[in-house]
C-alpha cells in the first residue's frame, strides 16, 4: 500500500477506537493522532524508497540490511515500537495512537500477495487477508477509497457529538 492509504487507515482505526472508547482534550486528540500518523508508516522504514525513509534517510540506516517486510511487519515489531513509545511518552495518548497506526499497516498490508510475517522471527510465513489488492493499482483505490468514506463518517458523527454537547 501506498503511504497515503496507510495513514487514512491509521486514522479510520484510532478514529473508531477513540469514538468507541474514550473522549480526548484537544492536546491529546491532536498527541493521539499525530501518533496514528507516524505509527502507521513506521513499518516502512525498512524500504529506502518508502515515504517515510525518504523523509527520515536516518531512521533507515539500522534497517537497511533488514530487508522490506520483516522485522518491522511483525508482531515483535510491533512489540518493540510500544516499548520504544511507551519509555519515551509513557502511558499516553500518542503511544496508543502510535500502536493503533501501526496495527492498522500490518493489517493493510496483509490484503496484498505478499502478505505479512507476523510471527517473524519465529516463521516466515507470510499471513494475508484477501491477499489479492496490489500496491499502487485500481484494488488499492478501492482500499483508499472506503477508507475515505470510513474517515468522512467519522469526522461527520464526532462533529454531531460536539455540536449535541454544545446544545
Ligand atoms: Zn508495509
């Protein structure tokens, strides 16, 4: 999937987690989606040609000889990203959003063929859902596309709660 669907996905999670769950002030609703943001491309940092490695070449380096779609497409990764973010935020809304980001980019990932390997190191077998959507064609405007319907209904029931508790 292309950076922009991973980053609408992360949104449309954090955004049904937080309408289902809790409610936020405004500086964590702003901490909590920013982190929804970073964490849903994370995974990518092991691909030099992904968004985030572009903009961040730096945080590439340690996974350069990783290769695309291990490590970091993992459960462990997952694992390590909430201890990365919870040693830096503690128990915030930003490490949740962060975590949430990056659940949502295995869980995108898991709809094209090459799939995921959750369970890395372990196995590498690589886990799919659907496995049929490839990166960059018209399966993934359909992704996008959804999303974007996911988000735009999100967006319209937390205004309608905001404007029901103004009333
Ligand atoms: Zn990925």
């Amino acid at each position: 999937m292309t950076y922009k669907t991973h980053i609408v996905g992360g949104i449309v999670l954090a955004g049904v987690i937080h309408q289902h769950f809790f409610t936020l002030s405004e500086l964590e609703f702003t901490c909590y989606y920013i982190g929804a943001t970073a964490g849903s491309l994370l995974p990518d940092i092991d691909h030099p040609q992904s968004f985030i490695s572009q903009q961040m070449s730096l945080l590439h380096y340690p996974f350069k000889k990783l290769g695309h779609r291990k490590g970091t497409h993992s459960l462990l990764g997952l694992g390590i990203m909430w201890g990365i973010v919870y040693s830096l935020f503690g128990t915030n809304y930003v490490g949740l959003g962060v975590v949430l980001g990056y659940l949502s980019h295995l869980l995108l990932d898991m709809l094209n063929p090459k799939g995921v390997p959750l369970l890395y190191p372990f196995t590498k077998y690589k886990y799919k859902i659907i496995g049929k959507i490839h990166t960059g064609e018209r399966g993934e405007e359909i992704v996008y596309f959804i999303l974007m319907v996911a988000l735009l209904f999100l967006v319209v029931k937390g205004l309608s709660q905001i404007s029901f508790l103004g009333l």
